[in-house]
C-alpha cells in the first residue's frame, strides 16, 4: 500500500504542468492551501523556503528530492518528531499528462501520525491538483 496521495489526468503536456508547478511564485494564484510560497527560483533540490497559509500559518519546507521534469518532494515539520513529506510528480501516460501528489509522515512518531493524519491530508488534493490543471490548461 503506497502513501495517501491523489492524481489527475489532463491533455496539457507534461512539460507545461512541469513549469507551472515548479514556479513556487504562482502557487498562490492556483493553490487554495497557499497565499505564498518564499522560495527564491529555480526550484532545486536542497533549496528551503517558507509557505504561507491562508490561515496565517507559516511552513518551512525543503526540497529534499528531485527528478528534473518528473518529480520533486518537499518535507516540513507541522507537528513534533515527525516530518510530513509531499512529492509532487508529472508523468506523461498515454497521450495524457498523469500529475499526482502524495504525503508521507515520517520521524520518530510518523507511524502514530501517518495512519490518521495522510488520508486527512490528501483529501485536500484534489483541490490543489484541479488548481494545477487548470491553471495549465487555460494557457
């Protein structure tokens, strides 16, 4: 069983969804879990920064994986010992374009948080995946 995750298929090339989703300066534009995200381009791996939620929260995140054009996974720590982790990918998949984001917690008190908290995680991305295609599809 993989980790709690959500995906979307479009006809918007995988390149395009690609620069969309590694642009962290117009995540706020398309995501609704996010207002800002300061994180300086390109997005590589090791490169830190802070979301800004609009609920006033602030997350520190870091790169801490990266497939150029494919895939790339940010990690933040929201609650004690333990450390959630998102990948973020884009595959091409039978003349379609596959964009898919899954969650992770990890850490010394991951395997208490995972079971209850993933799920309750992932349910929100849907929203952030239509607001991806969508924004890649209206040009």
């Amino acid at each position: 069983m993989g980790e709690p995750g959500k995906s979307l298929e479009t006809s918007v090339t995988a390149e395009k969804v690609w620069a969309i989703w590694t642009d962290t300066t117009t995540w706020g534009e398309w995501n609704p879990n996010v207002t800002t995200m300061d994180m300086p381009a390109p997005l590589t791996l090791g490169k830190e920064g802070v979301m800004n939620t609009p609920g006033g929260q602030h997350h520190q995140m870091k790169v801490i994986a990266f497939q150029p054009d494919r895939s790339f996974t940010l990690e933040t720590s929201v609650i004690p010992l333990s450390k959630f982790q998102f990948t973020c990918s884009v595959e091409p998949a039978g003349g379609k374009t596959r964009v898919s984001q899954t969650v992770k917690v990890v850490g010394p008190m991951g395997w208490l948080f995972d079971p209850m908290m993933g799920d309750q995680i992932a349910k929100d991305f849907d929203t952030v995946l239509d607001g991806l295609v969508k924004r890649a599809e209206a040009g």
